[in-house]
C-alpha cells in the first residue's frame, strides 16, 4: 500500500495532524495501539488564556487562542460534534497574595481577567473568604467527544490500524519509508511519551511530568463555569459529573495513580465545597513535557522522510491544532515553523 505519510499516534497531536492532509486531500495510514490511558485521554481540554501564579498571558497567546477555537469549531462542524464550549474560570483566591497578583494585573491592563462583580454568587457552593476573580476567553476542548470521533472517521475510511508501532519492521530509504507493506513517502511521529524511546529522537530534552486527576460527581454544581482554587473544577459532558486537577510531578516512580494525590485532592474538595460529592474514578498519566517548556515539531535535519510533532507539555490542547497545521504547512509549502517550535533547533544534539 502506497501512501504519502505514515503517523504513529492518534492522540490531540496525530488527530491534528491527519486532519490537516485530509484538508490537502493527502494520502495517510494512522497507526495508534489505543492505549486506556494517555495524556490526551485523561487531560481536562481546558484552554486558558494566563499561566503561572503570575497570571501572565500564554506564550503565543494572541495566534494561538484563536487558531485554536477556530480549529475545534471547524473539525465539530464536520463530525457533527460539539468539539469546544467556552466556559470561563472563576478563580477563588487561596490566599491575600494571589488575590493581590490578579488586581494587579487587571489595572497593568490584562484583558483575560475580570474582577468579578458577583462576589456572592456561589457561597451556596464553595467556601471562599477572600472573593474571586474572572478569567476569561477560557474553552474546554471535548476531547472526550473529539478523538473518538476522529477515530469512527479514520477507521470508516481504512486510515487507521490498532497496533503496537514496532521500530524493527521500519525501514527507512533514500526518498520513502517502507513499514510492512506501506510504503510512506515520509513517517511523522506522533507517539506522545513513546517517542523519549524513539531511535530517532529520544535525544531531544524530554522531561516527562505526571499529573494525576479524579473524575467528581457533585449533584446541583452549575456547569456554566470552570472553577478553580489550588485545582481546577471543570465540567464533564455527563450531568454533574466534574474533573479535577491536577498536579504536576517531575519526579516520580510510576505513571499509575497514588493514594497521596487521591487523599490530598478529596481533602482539598472537603474543604472547598460546601455540597456533597462523590469520586467515581482516580486517573494518572504523563504529560510529553520539554526542558525548556516549547514544543519538537518538524523534519529530523538528518533523515528529511522522519518527522515529529510533540511535547506540547501542559497545552497540547492549544499547540496542538497550530502546530499540526505548521507541520503540514511545511511539508506541502515549505513554509518555516516558529522557531522556538522547530526542531531545527536542536541540529547538533540530532547529529549525534
Ligand atoms: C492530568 C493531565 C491533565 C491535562 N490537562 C490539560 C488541559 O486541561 N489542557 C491542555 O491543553 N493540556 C492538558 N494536558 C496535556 C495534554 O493532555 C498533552 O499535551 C497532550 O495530550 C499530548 O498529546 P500527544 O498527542 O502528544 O500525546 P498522547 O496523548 O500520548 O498521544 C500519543 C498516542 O500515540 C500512541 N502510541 C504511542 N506509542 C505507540 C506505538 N508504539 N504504537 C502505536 N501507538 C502508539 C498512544 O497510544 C497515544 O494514543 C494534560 C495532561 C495530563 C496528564
């Protein structure tokens, strides 16, 4: 089977990236094992605007945002799924110092945040004695919704195979890839976690973070907002049915999920919340992070048919769309990516 671009990975940054060749009508095969439990798969698909206790905007916040909402809204048109909802963040300040942080930077100007004027609204709800804040032009991507769906599409027209991707049946040639009996014009890794073991790119400085969530049903909590005090509270499509999260571990010794991080969260939402709730489910999973917080996308310098796109880190659901899209701009158009993203950067380390 003769096709232009073999991906491995079907996760935020494999289903952007087959969704922008089939925008330029190219030929692909998706291989994806359809592990339960992957970033992509445990991730809240929140996309918020500001970052960091210093509430500063996003890095590319102003192409990035907008390209993102755009991208959700066109690929839900065409699935007939709602594939983003905005909902904005209502932050509970949790101590005099974060409160401080954000009236700062409402009066510096920041337009995502908001003093909210309803300060009372939800004292049915949560405990809050120090007020909170607004912040706006926040999304929740239905990822829940979206990579099933994608993948119905894939698999409906035979672009999809539900294997373990096996480096020893690759074989890479001067002008095409041959995996089995496809033959690739060029193999774009997509592989998330996978690609820190990947022959071709495992010297890139990957550093893999954990996060850890628990799935909450908490009866009457209006669904309108995002919610967030040291975790954030986002809405799940099902009825009351909440994510909350997460945290953010550097070190660790397995990617499963701890009772630590279960006591702590149940503790915090004792406190937080004045209803009753219920956990249904404890997840885990690592986020494909980089040292330096930017995303690998493009052509290896060295093997022009091997590509990768990847450690979108704590925002793949923002990155990933933009730098699919980037990708496939490149391949067809010879476009150049932002080069903070661009593999490029990394020349030497990949010459080795
Ligand atoms: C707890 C948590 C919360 C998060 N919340 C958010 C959030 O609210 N907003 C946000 O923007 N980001 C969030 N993220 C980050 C986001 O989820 C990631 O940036 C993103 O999902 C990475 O997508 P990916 O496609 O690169 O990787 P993955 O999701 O890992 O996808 C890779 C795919 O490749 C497949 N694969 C790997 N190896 C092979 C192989 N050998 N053969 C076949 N298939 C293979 C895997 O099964 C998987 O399906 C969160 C992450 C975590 C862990």
């Amino acid at each position: 089977m003769q096709v232009d671009y073999l991906i491995i990975g079907q996760g935020l940054c494999g289903t952007w990236f087959s969704w922008y060749l089939t925008k330029e009508n190219r030929s692909f095969i998706v291989i994806d094992k359809n592990e339960p439990m992957t970033p992509s798969k445990v991730s809240a698909g929140i996309i918020n605007p500001v970052t960091g206790r210093r509430m500063v905007k996003v890095w590319m916040a102003e192409q990035i945002l907008s390209f993102a909402h755009k991208a959700y809204t066109e690929i839900g048109n065409f699935l007939g799924i709602p594939a983003i909802s905005q909902k904005n963040i209502i932050d509970f300040f949790p101590n005099p110092h974060q409160r401080q942080v954000f009236l700062e930077r409402i009066e510096e100007g920041e337009e995502y945040l908001n003093s909210y004027p309803e300060q009372n609204q939800f004292n049915s709800f949560f405990n809050y004695d120090l007020g909170c804040g607004e912040i706006r032009h926040t999304y929740i991507a239905h990822l829940d919704l979206l990579l099933p769906a994608w993948r119905q599409q894939l698999k409906n027209n035979t672009q999809l195979r539900e294997e373990d991707f096996d480096f020893e049946n690759l074989v890479i040639k001067e002008q095409s890839i041959q995996y089995g009996n496809i033959t690739a014009e060029k193999i774009i890794f997509c592989d998330g976690l996978s690609s820190f073991e990947n022959p071709f790119f495992k010297a890139l400085p990957f550093a893999p973070n954990k996060g850890e969530v628990l799935i909450v049903e908490i009866p009457g909590l209006p669904d309108r907002n995002i919610y967030k005090k040291g975790f954030l509270l986002a809405p799940l499509r099902a009825e009351d049915v909440f994510w909350l999260g997460s945290n953010y571990q550097w070190s660790f010794s397995d990617p499963e999920p701890h009772k630590e991080f279960y006591e702590q969260a149940e503790r915090h939402l004792k406190a937080w919340l004045k209803i009753p709730f219920k956990i249904l489910e404890h997840k885990a999973a690592l986020r494909p992070a980089t040292l330096e917080r930017r995303p690998f996308v493009g052509l290896h310098p060295y093997q022009r048919n091997i590509g990768i796109l990847n450690g979108m880190g704590t925002k793949g659901c923002s990155l990933a769309p933009y730098f699919a899209s980037q990708l496939v701009d490149q391949l067809l158009r010879k476009k150049e990516i932002t080069p903070e993203a661009d593999i490029k950067r990394f020349q030497k380390i990949l010459a080795r």
